[in-house]
C-alpha cells in the first residue's frame, strides 16, 4: 500500500493493477466494452468517485469487484482485507489458468451479466411480466454481484477460504459454466425473459 498527498490529504492506493499486462486484454463484448474501466493502476482506499453522477464507469472494474466483495458482513467496511483476498485470488487464476487474471476476470464478467430480465407492467387490476433489455451499466452491475454472492455463498461454512472460493468461481464463469452461481443466475433471468416476450 502506497501514499498519495492530494490537496492536503493523504490518499492511499494499491497498485494492483500494474502487475498484469493490460494491453493484450480483449472485450469481446461492445455493449460492456466501454463501461469496463481499465485504465487506472491504482486501486484507491477512498472513495473518490462517490455521490457523482455517471462516474461509476470512471472506477476500475478490479476496484468495483473489490467493493463489492465488502457486501458481506465479514468483509463489510474492510477494503484492504478485500483487496488482499482479490489479490491473492489473482495470484492462484495466474497460476492455474497461466493467463492473465484481468482478462478472465473479463470473460467472467461477459459470460455472467444477462441481456436481459423482466419487468411488471400493471394493466387494470393485473400485474404482467414483460421483457425487456438490460441497460449495460445494469449488466455489469448485475454480473459483479452475482459473482460475489456466489462467493460468499460458497464459502459460508465450508473449509475453502475465500481466496480460493474466488478463484474458482472467476475460473468457472470465465468458461461459462453452468455450475458457477454468477453464470446459473444470468440463466434463469433470461429463461424468466424467454418465457416472457
């Protein structure tokens, strides 16, 4: 963890970022393509971007994982104990996949985020689904936090730290395999959509 002095207050960041090579990671997806942010190198313990408008696509997307992680009531409040955890999870996708965690991260997050859900649309005294897109934004939100409740879900009793529940789950979305939560989630909403129409 580093420090930064900006206007008279001491920021602090972590450097997470500048260990993977990021120019030879590809979005396949072009909806999610621009509000995947991958240009920042530091992850930073503030929160810089708060109460402002349409910056949310300014936060990196490893920041955004990072803070969703802290959902939980182990994790909530403690962004450097996620960090260490996303950290470690990195360093374990490195080593199993010899790919670069960032880009399986993105696959992950492709593979996890539905086209679209449902809405209620009342005619009268009914209420009817109707299907509808799911706006980009919406998407990425959805498959970030999909991926972390099935991380915490599974990690809940069990003998497997978190780290490693992480990694498997960021593996097996990646492959678009139907046993991770993040991607058996996305499945139903858009069988739920499917039905719908």
């Amino acid at each position: 963890m580093a420090v930064k002095k900006s206007e008279g207050k001491n920021i602090h960041f972590f450097p997470i970022l500048a260990k993977y090579d990021k120019d030879k990671i590809k979005i396949e997806d072009k909806g999610l393509e621009r509000y995947i942010n991958l240009d920042s190198e530091n992850i930073y313990l503030g929160a810089i971007f708060a109460n402002k408008m349409f910056s949310k696509q300014k936060v990196p997307v490893v920041e955004r994982l990072i803070n969703n992680l802290m959902r939980t009531e182990k994790y909530n409040g403690k962004k450097v104990s996620s960090y260490k955890v996303v950290k470690s999870a990195f360093e374990v996708i490195e080593k199993r996949t010899k790919s670069n965690p960032i880009q399986v991260l993105i696959n992950a997050i492709e593979h996890a985020a539905p086209k679209e859900e449902t809405t209620r649309l009342r005619f009268g005294g009914i209420s009817v689904p109707k299907a509808v897109d799911t706006a980009p934004q919406r998407r990425l939100d959805i498959a970030l936090r999909n991926i972390c409740k099935g991380v915490v879900n599974s990690s809940h009793k069990n003998k497997k730290s978190v780290t490693l529940c992480l990694a498997d789950e960021l593996i097996k979305a990646s492959k678009n395999d139907p046993s991770s939560f993040a991607v058996a989630k996305k499945n139903d909403l858009e069988r739920v959509a499917k039905s719908a129409r």
